[in-house]
C-alpha cells in the first residue's frame, strides 16, 4: 500500500516537473483536450446514437443490478452470427449506475475514453518521433468528424482506438525498454480490444513479431525465464477476461465456436483466399482509411493525405536508414507500419463491405504517421516549411467543416422517451406487446424506457398465450404510406394474431399504433 502511494506521488512529481519544464506544450496541449471534450461531451444527449443496439445494451446491464445477473456474451456480430465477449457490458455498469440508469453515463464514458485516446496518441507520437508530430497527430484526431462521432455514443466499437493502442504501447514498452511489468497490461489491453470487435485480431501478428524481438532481447541477457514468466502471466489475464464466452460456449454446445468456424470455412463469401488480391486492395483500403479519419470524408483531401504519407514514410525511411551508422531503420517506425501493413493486408482479404467502425483497431495510425510527415516538414526550409503550414490548416479545415455540430441533433434518445412515455399513458397500467416498424431500428430502444418507467412488455410467442396480451404497440419511424400495423410480417405483430387499429398518435414524426384483436 505504501509502495503504491510513494508510485502515485513521484508520478505527480514528474507531471509537475514536466508542466514546468514545457509550459507551452502543456498549454497547447490542454487546449486540444478542450477543444476535443467539447466535441465529445456538449451536448451529448441530442447527439448520441440511441436505437434497437444501445437500448438492447442498457438493458442487458441494467439486469446486472435489477436481477444480478452478468451476462456471459456480449453483442452479436454483424456478420456471421458471432458474440463478443461481455466486457464492454461490464465496463459499462457503473457509468450507467452513476447517471440513474440514463443511457446517457456510458455515451459519457465513451467520451471521455475518447479525451483520453486523444492524449494517448499525443504522448505516444511525443515519445516515438518528437514533440511537434505529438502535437499535430493530437490536433487532427481531436477535430476528426469520424473519430468525435465514434467518441459521442455508447457502442463496443467506440472503445476499440484506445485499447488497440494501448495494446502497442505495452509491447513497446516491453519491447524496447525491456519492462515486463506490462505484459499482463498487454494481456488486458488484448481482451478489451477483441471483445469491442473481432477484427482487432489484425494487430495480433504485430504484437507476435515484437514479442518475439523481445524474447530475442531477454534471451541475450540470460532473463528469457523472468520473460517467459511475466508472458504467462499476461496469457492468463487476457484468458480470464476471455473465460466468460468459453464458459457461455460451454453451457451452449460450442455455439460461438460453430459460427466463427462456418464464417472461416465459409471464406468464398468473406474472404478472399489470394495475396494478391489482398496487394491490389491495399491502396483503396488506404485511400479509405485516411478519407475515413484524417481527410473529414472529403475526397480530394483523402487523395492528397494517402500520398502524403504514402511518399513520406518512404523518404524518411530511406532518410532513417542511410544515416544510421548500422544502416538500421528506428524501430517505431517498423512497429506502427506493421501495425497499418497486416490491417490493410486484412482488410484486402475481407470481402464484404468495410464501414467506419471495423478501422477501430487502425484508428490512431494515420494521425500518428500525419504528425509525423508533418513536423517533418515544419523542420526544413522555407518553402517546405510554408507547404507543411498550408497542408496542416487544409486538414483543419477540412475536418472542421465536417464536424458533426455543424448539422442538427439526432435527439435519438429524447424521441424514444417521449414515444415511451405516451405509450405508457395510454396502456391503462396493464401488459402489452410491442412492435417497431423502421428501416434500421427495432424494439429494444424504446423497450428500455418502458421496462424502466414500469411497463410491463410481453415477447409475442403464437404457441404461448400467457405471452400474448390484449393490446398491441405499434411505433412507425417509416412514412405514413409506409405503415400498416395491420399487416406488418413482422414476427411482433403476426404473432399477436388479427388486429384492428383502435387508436393512433404522432410524436416526433413516429406514428404510435395501438392495435387490439379482432372480435
């Protein structure tokens, strides 16, 4: 206990000192962190996602309260049938305990996770390659539209940037300072990473290839035993965070199992098996990734920054390596490279569509590789310098304009409680179904604040009558023309059986439907 308080003071020392020594950077550095809170967390109950997927979550985590009951999987995948490990669930407990049960506590936490990946990535690249390319990447990850809009919603991809780098940062530190104290962070940091989404398996060949540079290193110095110790160690916490989907595929005959091994087999569909298909690939990915993250969507600034850094990291690596005296290329660079190689070789391989948040485990890459280019270029001359400037505000602006404030609030949320609270004023306090007819939407959005306010919502089961109530809910998020409750094939409103409409509300563009059976 004394160890761990003499630990905290001397790092509050060394945090005093530093803010004495570099008081510009802090102050600069404090401003970005502002300017990057303030697009987090203002008003971030209008402009959270709050549908069918984040109210399923509140739900799920508010029964480990109201029912202690810890779920042993976590959300299913998008693609192949898949679930996630619970982490992100329990990670969201408390928030959600904190703000009352509001959905709000775990957009909050996600927010303020996305702050602190904003000053990861800032020290980071600080540490790697200099104080300037520190700040620059810090500058355009805090101001990125894709990286603010996955920052200001609860959902288990949105945690993935921090933990992918925080994963790197623990083999570095292994790595190169030779600390195998983080070998169990690493084991964590892994956890968290896959569990938020499966595609962060792409950073494991890097960590390998890296490990295996510092099993070399112990080797050398006769501690490979204290390595391969502490690497046990860490192996056995990511297992543990890992236990509850094995204990859940256990209970469930392999499920989870059976479908990540019918996606694999099933690779003509997801996958492609060719390399070079993967290769030729590689240069759209790339183009995506950075229109994706550091161009604001905008195509042209996306062409420019893929070969900016595309041209940039090869002069500094030919630059890097003829002028060191063992013609050896900084090792940083080899990390954070490979780190981008496998994920564009991955990517190349996967045939489906790619969607922003699959690049979580590649977010911080490209801001780090910009800051990079970018101070590079600040350092030389004139000219060079002029062109760093103009490139450096370009982006500003380009991802400024496409900032997600300068368009209207979603008010997800504040819809799904009012359409909640009117169907709970017109249901008489008794048992009712409860159907969603939308394009991307279901149920469990507004399920959460019924169940929360005291509603009691049946699941519709045509072979369980006792599941069948005398009243169907009806919410429509489609167009007027568009909703017949009546006839909706929804498994929701089929199974209730023949229905009349009895009455009908408007909140908010949704049309409420109370529908009651046919005499």
């Amino acid at each position: 206990m004394e160890e761990t308080a003499m630990g905290i003071r001397n790092t509050f020392r060394k945090i005093k000192s530093w803010i004495k020594n570099n008081p510009t950077e802090f102050w600069i550095l404090a401003a970005i962190l502002l300017v990057g809170a303030f697009f987090r967390i203002f008003k971030i109950d209008q402009y959270m996602t709050f549908l069918g997927d984040e109210g399923r979550d509140v739900i799920l985590v508010r029964r480990i309260f109201t029912e202690l009951h810890p779920p042993l999987i976590g959300p299913g995948t998008s693609v192949g049938g898949m679930y996630l490990g619970p982490l992100y669930y329990y990670l969201m407990a408390i928030p959600l305990l904190i703000a009352g049960f509001s959905p709000v506590g775990p957009a909050v936490m996600v927010a303020l996770l996305g702050v602190t990946t904003i000053a990861f990535i800032w020290w980071i690249t600080r540490l790697w390659f200099g104080k300037l390319a520190g700040i620059i990447a810090a500058t355009l990850y805090a101001i990125s539209p894709t990286a603010i809009i996955f920052s200001h919603s609860s959902w288990n991809p949105n945690i993935m940037p921090f933990f992918a780098l925080l994963s790197m940062y623990s083999i570095w530190k292994v790595w190169s300072q030779e600390n195998t104290n983080w070998l169990p962070i690493l084991g964590i940091s892994l956890a968290f990473t896959l569990q938020s989404h499966y595609l962060g398996l792409l950073i494991i060949p890097t960590l390998i290839i890296f490990w295996l540079l510092a099993l070399k290193k112990f080797r050398k110095k006769k501690l490979s035993k204290l390595f391969i110790k502490k690497s046990v160690f860490g192996l056995a916490c990511f297992l543990v965070l890992m236990s509850p989907l094995l204990i859940f595929d256990f209970r469930h005959d392999f499920m989870n199992v059976k479908a990540i091994n019918k996606f694999i087999v099933e690779r003509q569909t997801n996958f492609s098996s060719s390399p070079g298909i993967a290769v030729s690939q590689m240069p759209e990915i790339f183009n995506l990734i950075n229109k994706s993250l550091v161009a604001g969507k905008n195509s042209i600034a996306a062409v420019i920054s893929s070969i900016t850094i595309a041209v940039g990291m090869l002069y500094l690596l030919i630059k890097n390596y003829t002028r060191q005296k063992n013609f050896k290329i900084k090792g940083e660079y080899w990390l954070v490279l490979s780190w981008l190689i496998f994920g564009l070789v991955g990517l190349g391989l996967y045939k489906q569509s790619i969607y922003d948040h699959y690049l979580g485990f590649l977010f911080p890459v490209p801001f780090i590789l910009m800051g990079v280019i970018i101070s590079q270029l600040l350092s030389k001359n004139f000219i060079l310098k002029i062109i760093g400037v103009a490139f450096l505000i370009y982006l500003i602006v380009i991802n400024l304009n496409g900032n997600p404030f300068r368009k209207e609030p979603n008010n997800l949320m504040r819809r799904s409680k009012n359409v909640s609270r009117l169907v709970l004023n017109n249901v008489d306090g008794k048992p009712f179904n409860l159907a969603v007819i939308a394009k991307n939407n279901y149920e469990d959005g507004y399920r959460y604040f019924l169940e929360l306010w005291g509603g009691e919502v049946l699941h519709a089961d045509r072979w369980d009558p006792s599941t069948i109530s005398d009243q169907l809910i009806v919410i429509c998020e489609e167009e007027l023309a568009k909703c017949d409750p009546t006839h909706s094939p929804k498994a929701e409103v089929a199974n209730f059986g023949m229905t009349k409409i009895s009455n009908q509300w408007e909140v908010e563009g949704v049309i409420i439907y109370k529908l009651a059976h046919t005499q």
